[in-house]
C-alpha cells in the first residue's frame, strides 16, 4: 500500500492507516531531528511534537503530488527553526552587573555541568508524557495553557503531570544519591 493509499484512509479516520504511516516516516524525522540536536531524549520529544503537530494538521493536508514526508519534514524543520529562536537555559550564570569575582570558578562551573549532566540522564529514564511536560514546563518555561493544547490535554491534567514528572524525577535522584 502506498504513502497516498494510507494517507487517504488516514484522513478518512482509519486508525491503523495512521499508525502504519507514522511507523514508515518516524526513524526519517527523528534521524533529522537528532543530526540537528545530538541528543536522543530531545530528539525523541522533538519528533513526537512533529507528529502531534502533523496529525492535527491531518484534515487540513492535501495531496499534491509531493510525498507526504516532505510535509513531515518541514514541519520538523519549523520546529527546529522555533526551538533555535528561543532562548534556551543556562547552567552558568554570572550577574547582571558583570562583577567577574562572584561568578562561578571552574570547579563550580564542573560540578554544574556535573549535576545537569546527571539530572538530564534521569530525565531520559522518565516516560515520554513526563519528559516533554518537564521540558515544555521548566525548560522551555512555557505557561500550562500552552503546553496543555501541546500536549491535547487540560490545564489540570498537565498540572498533575508535571507534579507526577517532578516526584518520579526527584524519587531517581534520591536513589542515587543513596547508592554513592
């Protein structure tokens, strides 16, 4: 069956036309998205969103003769674009005044990048709703309205999510901190 062939019964509703489509195009996008950011959790979230983001389109995309992984791919494109505008966060930080002789010396500055280096290993050991909340949420500092039309759910649930993310994420670095 073609590309075309599942992307009408998609569009008419079929929801294994969607699944088997989804399956086909998704290692080509995450491949994308991960040449771009070098980091497999972000990748994984990124191509997620590209897919939320192309089934809600879904009803609105028409065929044009162009293959329907050049739409995914601008779509991931796009959102690469997005990704890059916005700043993102910082492990060091030095005072609006510049005073040179508060800022972290270079063995703060290793032990910071330490403990993001392990709080980011933890974070790629969650389910895939806790980190792309945890990331929207705190990393991306998005308001819960935004990330609950993200993620198709309610202001409330995300709320709860993010509590859930944050307990099953700090419950993993008490386990280590246990160990050593």
């Amino acid at each position: 069956m073609t590309d075309d062939d599942l992307l009408r019964q998609a569009q008419r509703g079929d929801r294994h036309a969607l699944d088997r489509l989804f399956r086909r195009e998704w290692q080509p996008v995450y491949g994308l998205i991960y040449h771009s950011v070098q980091n497999r959790a972000e990748a994984q979230d990124l191509t997620q969103e590209v897919f939320l983001r192309a089934l809600k389109g879904l009803d609105r995309y028409e065929q044009r003769g162009i293959p329907f992984r050049a739409f995914l791919t601008t779509v991931a494109r796009n959102l690469l674009r997005d990704r890059w505008r916005r700043p993102g966060p910082t492990l060091v930080t030095i005072d609006a005044a510049g005073d040179l002789a508060t800022a972290e010396g270079p063995e703060q500055q290793v032990l910071a990048a330490s403990t993001a280096e392990r709080l980011r290993a933890h974070l790629a050991t969650l389910p895939p709703d806790y980190q792309t909340v945890l990331r929207l949420r705190l990393l991306e500092d998005r308001p819960v309205a935004e990330v609950a039309a993200l993620m198709g759910r309610s202001p409330g649930a995300i709320r709860t999510l993010q509590h859930r993310a944050l307990t099953a994420l700090r419950g993993r670095v008490l386990e280590e901190g246990m160990r050593r």
